[in-house]
C-alpha cells in the first residue's frame, strides 16, 4: 500500500472541503472567488507534482537495486 499516495489524496479532499466551507457569498468582492480557486488549484497542483516526483524516487531504486542484482 502506498501510504504516501492516500496522505495526497486525503490532502486534495480536505483542500476541496475547506473551499466548500470558503466559497465566497454575493456579498465578497469580485476577486475573491479567482483567488480561491487558483490557490485551491495550485495546492492540488503541488501535492500532484510532490507525488509523481516520489513515483520517480521510488521507480529509480527499483532501477539501482536491479542494476546491483545484475553486476
């Protein structure tokens, strides 16, 4: 089990509960829904890019164990 891989996704579904709860009223000035979501996005952005680049981790020791096995 890649426990890594649950914390990112338990983190995107609290982002996207926590802009539920921020979802800004009729009442908000107009730049605080575009503020929102780009900073909702960027924060899925970022745990995405933190996941792939820890599938690439894991992928190259899988590479240098192989390459031990074989020398």
């Amino acid at each position: 089990m890649d426990w890594k891989g649950i914390g990112y996704l338990t983190s995107i579904a609290s982002v996207v509960f926590l802009g539920a709860v921020a979802w800004p009223g009729p009442e908000e000035p107009d730049w605080v829904l575009p503020a929102l979501i780009a900073g909702m996005v960027l924060s899925i952005l970022g745990m995405g890019f933190r996941y792939m680049s820890h599938l690439q981790e894991r992928r190259e020791i899988r590479e240098a164990k192989a390459e031990a096995r074989r020398s």
